[in-house]
C-alpha cells in the first residue's frame, strides 16, 4: 500500500480507531501526526478492547514501526501511563516500535488548568474543551514559549526553559484564581517521565525519510476531524490542530509529493462532541443509539451529539483534504430505522447552500434540507462482504457516495477487528 492518510471526514469519532487498525495491516510505519491526548481511539481485537490516547493504533500490530511526529503535543505523564497500560495487556513497546519526535511540544499541568479556566471565564460560549490542555499547549507553541519534549532530555536546559515560564504561568493562574503551580514537583515528574521516554526520543523526520528511501510505506493517521481543524472546522469551536490532510505533512516533516492517497473515514450517520454548530442533530437518534449504548466518549464518557448523515459537509470534507476513498463506519447502528434521512442541502433565508458556511454564527442558521430511504431493520453485524449487507443499506452506502463524490473502501459493521467489509481490494492493494 501507498502512502496513505487516513482523515476523520466530520467532527471527529469516526471509528478511524478500526480503519487505521485495519489498514496498518498492510504498512510498515504508522504515524501521528497532530493532536494530543485529546484523542481516543479503541481497538477491539479479539475478545480485549484496547484504548489508544497518543500512540498510533499501529502498536497493536506486532512488526510495525509507530511514530508520533512533531505535529503532536504531548503530556509525557499521561504517555508514559498509556505505555504502562497497554504493557499490562502484553503489548511490548520499545524504542524497537515506538519513535517520539524530539520537536514535539510539551503538555503541562498548567496548560490544563487555564483551559479548564479559560472555558469557565466564557460562561455560554464555552469551546467544552476535553480539558487536556490542548489549546493553550498549541497556543504556547505558536507564541514561541513552548517548551519540546528534546528539552526534557537535557535537564538543566529543561529547568531553565520552565523556569522562564513561572512568573507569567503564576500570574496568569491568580488571575483566573486557581491553586499555584508546585513547580519542583512538577520538574521531578517530568524528568522522569522523561527519563523513561528518553530511549524512544529522536529527529523522527530523519527516521521517517530514511524509512521512505528504504521503500517502507507510512500510514498517517489522523485525529479528530475535519470540522474539529483550526483553519477549516466550525471555528472557534474546534481543536486546535490541522486535522485535514496538510496536518500529515506538516506534523510529520514528509513533504505532499510523498503522500499518494488520502482515505476519508466516517459514521454512516453523524456525531460530535462538544458545542458548536451541528445541522443535522437529532433528538431521536440521539436517544436510539445511546439507548444502544453506543455513542459515549472514549476519554471523557461524554455522551456524543448525534445526527442524520450530512451530505453538505461531507462532501466539503472530502474537497478540503482530497479524500480519494471512504470507509464508511458504525453502519449497523443504523440497523433499527424504518427509513433514514440525509441531508443533501442547506437552506438559508430561503436559499439552498451547497456548502458549509466559513462563519459559524451563518452555519448556526442553516438548516438542514433531507431526502428520505428505507431502512433495512435487520442486522448487518454478522455480514463478511458487501454482497451480504441487505440490498437497503447497499442503496444507502451508494446514495452516499454518490452525494459527497468519493469511493467506498470498507464499511464496518461492529467494533471487532473481524467487523469489516472491505468493498474496494484496491485500497488495500496498490502501491
Ligand atoms: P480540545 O481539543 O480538547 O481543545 O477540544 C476542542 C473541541 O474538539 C471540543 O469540542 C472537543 O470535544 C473536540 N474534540 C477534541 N478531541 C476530540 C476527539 O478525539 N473526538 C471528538 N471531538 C474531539
């Protein structure tokens, strides 16, 4: 298989866990690219579910290399709790199968409190932030104050980097009347979440390029989702990273003439997490598939928003990151429904939108324009090919492609790793 980027086409949550899963089968090296331990992606293999913050779902596959790129920032506690959790469930993990960029940006304890402040400074307009200290750890980057996991490893470079972020870091957290910062506490912790991560620590770039001359082949998966990125989700209420396809390039130092395809994963209906726009929400099936026991945060247990299919942004998702395929996920959560709804179009004041709105407060008054297809009201999890999914839910995958103009790869009908169909073998074939 090709260099591939695998991309969360609506608002993160896609079951991009399974597909990059599934995948990774057939790479050599899996990479992260953006995003923090916001993420949450779980892999069921076998009869064990196994749950992936910040390491690529690649290290549940014995022989594959897994990166986390410079694109990612990184809270070393909670990796070095994450690496001991799966180690308690007999994954090994070594510097023989889990590389760190030393120019990936550190995650501390103070950038998760000034988000959860900042959330309650702005009452109602709150982000609901998953409270990881994303943003502000990505807010300190791009102001150049930031402080990267190749200053961990030099202690003394360390303490004076952290040193020169107190006295704004202490002001800041009085300000928003939160407890002070225990800052030697804090410098132990770290260096020996650094000590322990040291062996993995390298220019993954240099590895990356290295990998790719010896003709290895890179997985890039994603996190979150399209309309979760900075630059092209439902700003402000989105994360703070590229989740689009450029994300890959930059967060991993490989350039776009090395990337040869991108592979969209979504829901067959459509969920988010958080405020923010969202046209298609729907009360019924919201309840239908939490009744389910489906559809709760993987990291917060959140209950997810949940909706009909949404053509119009789906379809802007797959422009916006070049999405050649699609793996179309959680269809048997449709399993129940008499007849289903997608929404083909947007109308506002009237007029019928195409695309979705740059500004939110315009996407906040779209609504939503639907077209109505029969369910199928029978189980799609025991199917093995697409031949055995019922004749309904085939029109309905077809339907969906056809409104948003891409290629059905696979469909996944159950968490298992064994719930996959996979429609098109090319995806997993070319090269
Ligand atoms: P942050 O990334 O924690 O700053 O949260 C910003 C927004 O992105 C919130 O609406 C979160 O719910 C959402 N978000 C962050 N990570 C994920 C994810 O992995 N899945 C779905 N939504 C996410």
């Amino acid at each position: 298989m090709a260099n591939t980027v695998l991309v969360g086409a609506q608002w993160g949550d896609e079951g991009k866990g399974k597909v990059i899963d599934y995948l990774t089968d057939r790479v050599d090296v899996v990479v992260r690219s953006q995003g923090g331990n916001n993420a949450g992606h779980t892999v069921v293999v076998g009869d064990v579910k196994y749950i992936l913050r910040l390491i690529p779902s690649g290290i549940l596959r014995p022989g594959k290399l897994c990166v986390i790129g410079n694109g990612v920032v990184v809270d070393p506690i909670s990796l070095c709790e994450e690496i001991g959790e799966l180690k308690s469930q007999g994954v090994e993990i070594s510097k023989e199968n889990l590389l760190i960029s030393e120019a990936a940006h550190l995650v501390f304890p103070y950038h998760k409190l000034i988000d959860e402040y900042r959330e309650l400074a702005v009452g109602p307009n709150k982000i609901g932030t998953t409270k990881r200290g994303i943003g502000p750890a990505y807010g300190d980057k791009i102001a150049r104050v930031g402080i990267r996991l190749g200053d961990l490893l030099v202690p003394d470079r360390f303490k004076d980097r952290l040193d020169s972020r107190r006295q704004e870091v202490d002001w800041l957290l009085q300000q928003y009347g939160a407890k002070p910062i225990d800052w030697r506490e804090l410098t132990r912790q770290y260096l020996v979440a650094g000590e322990q991560l040291k062996e993995m620590v390298t220019n993954t770039v240099l590895e990356l390029h290295g990998l790719m001359q010896e003709g290895k082949e890179i997985l890039f998966e994603g996190a979150q989702g399209t309309f979760l990125d900075i630059d092209h989700g439902t700003y402000p209420y989105v994360t703070s990273s590229n989740t689009t396809a450029g994300g890959a390039c930059t967060g991993a130092g490989v350039p776009p003439t090395r990337i040869d395809r991108v592979v969209g994963a979504m829901k067959a209906y459509t969920t988010r997490v958080g405020e923010g726009p969202f046209p298609t929400e729907d009360q019924g099936i919201s309840d239908m598939l939490h009744a389910m026991g489906r559809e709760f945060g993987v990291n917060t247990g959140r209950e997810r928003r949940c909706g009909w299919f949404d053509a119009v942004a789906t379809r802007f998702a797959v422009i916006v990151n070049g999405i050649d395929e699609i793996a179309v996920t959680n269809l048997d959560g449709l399993d129940q429904l008499e007849t289903i709804k997608i929404c083909v179009e947007y109308k506002r004041e009237g007029k019928g939108v195409v695309s979705p709105p740059t500004c939110v407060q315009e996407f906040g008054r779209c609504t939503p324009v639907y077209i109505e297809v029969p369910g199928w009201k029978e189980p799609t999890t025991g199917a093995k090919t697409y031949e055995d999914l019922p004749k309904n839910a085939r029109l309905y995958l077809e339907k969906v492609c056809e409104l948003i103009g891409a290629k059905l790869s696979l469909v996944g009908v159950g968490q298992k790793r064994e719930q996959t169909i996979v429609v098109t073998p090319e995806l997993v074939a070319a090269s």
